[in-house]
C-alpha cells in the first residue's frame, strides 16, 4: 500500500471519479457521450472509443489532484496506456490522482431482494496484476432493492469476505453494497446496510481498511458512524440515477462523505465538442461536485 496515496485519500479536499464502465455499459455511455453504436463495428473499435473518451478526460487540464483525489478504471482501462504511459502511472504521476480498479464480474440473479457479486475465480491473478501496475485499491458492486435482512446480509457478508482477500493482497477494497434509488423501502433498508456494515467493520482487526462506496441517504448524515470508524478510510457516494444536481444537492447535506460519481461526472460532455467546450463543460462539473464534497 501506498502511503502517500492513502493519505491523499483520507485527507485530500476533492471526489472520486468514477471511469469504470465495462462490457455491458460502455455502448450506453458512449450513446451519452454522442458516439452511437452505428457508429462503430464490434468490441475492439468500441473500447477504443470509450478510452479515447476516458483519455480525454484524464488528460484535460480540469482533471487534477487538486479537486479529483481518486480514479476508477475498468480492467481494460488500467491494462491501456496514455501518452503512452500506463493509466495508472499517469493518473499519480502526472495528475495526482490515486487509481483504483473495478474489479467485480457483474452481479448475480436477485434473491432476497438483493443481488450479490458473480464468482470472481481469477480474483488473485487480476490483484497481482493490480500491484504491477501500481494501483491503489479496488471496487466491487453489489445492488440491494428490498428491505430483506437475508438478502442485506449475504451483500455485505460477501462484499468483506472478498474484500479481506484484496486487502491480504495489499490493495484497498472499496465495498460497494449500493441499494437502487427507486426502492419502495429505501430508508429500511438503509437501516439494515449501515447495521450490517457496522458488524462486520468492527470484526476487522486494526490493520485491516477499507472504502465504502453507498447511494446516498434519506436521511441527512446517517452513515456518519460509518465515516468516523477507524478501519473505514473514507466513505464516497455513488449518483445511482440521480442527476447531478439531485445527486450533489444530497451529497452536500451529507458531511465528510464524498462523490464518485460516473454518469453524473460526464453529464453534458460530448464527442462533438471542441477542446475548448468539452474542457470547460468538464471543468464546471468537477467544480460543482466537488464543492458537494467538502462539506
């Protein structure tokens, strides 16, 4: 571990952004950014374009360590290079910015109200390649819908099991047990999170950290236990479908806990802008998330 990255993480003034689309969401976030999927043939061509996009953001003089403390790439993302230089390296050498890596499989079929984690067999060989490449931590989701304790519980259990794995690997879990905005038992089930959590922190022995990545809250501040707790580095908030401005009004109520976002960061960026509007329309977005972040 790093421990100039971990204190960036723990006492730098700024968000996390979230860069880490995979397979099944990148042709939605380049419909987003402009580019269609008529517009390209196959797989290959559509990475291309989502690192371009991801590039372009990296590389804009809006993205530094001064507001952006944290980064999140997908497999592919971390295993490309920019200006030829691996991402990781380049987001901490050349940004600022600690590199983190999406590293779950998808989730699994709903039961209890709740989707776990895929199996991740190459769990081990993906965490050493992690430590060669010199990234920081990882993440890794999991979706509660209901106010199911079963279904609660087997989310959380699984998220620390895997993630003591990747602590034992010398990289920081960030723990994302998100529950959909659209719930029709949100705050009960926020209840349940924030009780699971707690028991399972307070199993970690004083070595072991973690991050928590959580959709953010009915109630102003309810995960502060959570963020004041000694084995947790920082608690960040996912956008999970909320608008930005939806999403930064909340994360502003909600003190020491900040973003990262994805959609919500690249909101209103464009393939078709010139360097000029695509750097200012991102600047402006960096600016007011993390104003949200410093409360």
């Amino acid at each position: 571990m790093n421990a100039e990255q971990l204190d960036k993480i723990r006492t730098g003034h700024g968000f996390i952004a979230a860069l880490d689309q995979s397979g099944g969401s990148t042709p939605k976030a380049l419909a987003a950014y402009g580019i269609e999927e008529g517009e390209y043939d196959g797989d290959d061509a559509m990475f291309d374009l989502v690192h371009a996009m991801r590039s372009r953001i990296i590389t804009s003089p809006a993205f530094t360590g001064d507001r952006v403390i944290g980064a999140i790439l997908f497999e592919m993302t971390m295993d490309r290079q920019i200006e030829g230089i691996d991402t990781g390296d380049y987001l901490w050498n050349n940004c600022g910015v600690v590199p983190f890596l999406k590293c779950d499989k998808g989730l699994a079929d709903e039961e209890n109200g709740a989707q776990v984690m895929k199996d991740m067999p190459g769990l081990d060989e993906l965490l050493a390649r992690a430590s060669t490449k010199n990234i920081f931590g990882t993440k890794m989701r999991s979706v509660v819908k209901m106010a199911n304790k079963a279904g609660v519980d087997a989310v959380v259990s699984q998220q620390f099991e895997v993630g003591k794995q990747i602590i034992a690997a010398g990289l920081v879990p960030i723990i994302e047990p998100e529950i959909d905005i659209h719930s029709p038992e949100k705050a009960e089930a926020e209840a349940l999170l924030a009780a699971s959590i707690l028991e399972q922190a307070n199993d970690l022995s004083s070595d072991q950290l973690v991050m928590l990545k959580l959709t953010l809250p009915e109630e102003d501040n309810f995960y502060s236990e959570l963020i004041e707790h000694p084995n947790v580095v920082k608690v960040v908030a996912l956008s999970g479908g909320y608008s930005r401005d939806e999403a930064n009004a909340r994360l502003s109520r909600n003190n020491g806990m900040i973003a990262s976002f994805s959609r919500a960061l690249s909101e209103g960026l464009s393939a078709k802008q010139s360097d000029d509007e695509f750097n200012g329309t991102l600047d402006a977005s960096i600016a007011s998330i993390h104003a949200a972040s410093i409360t």
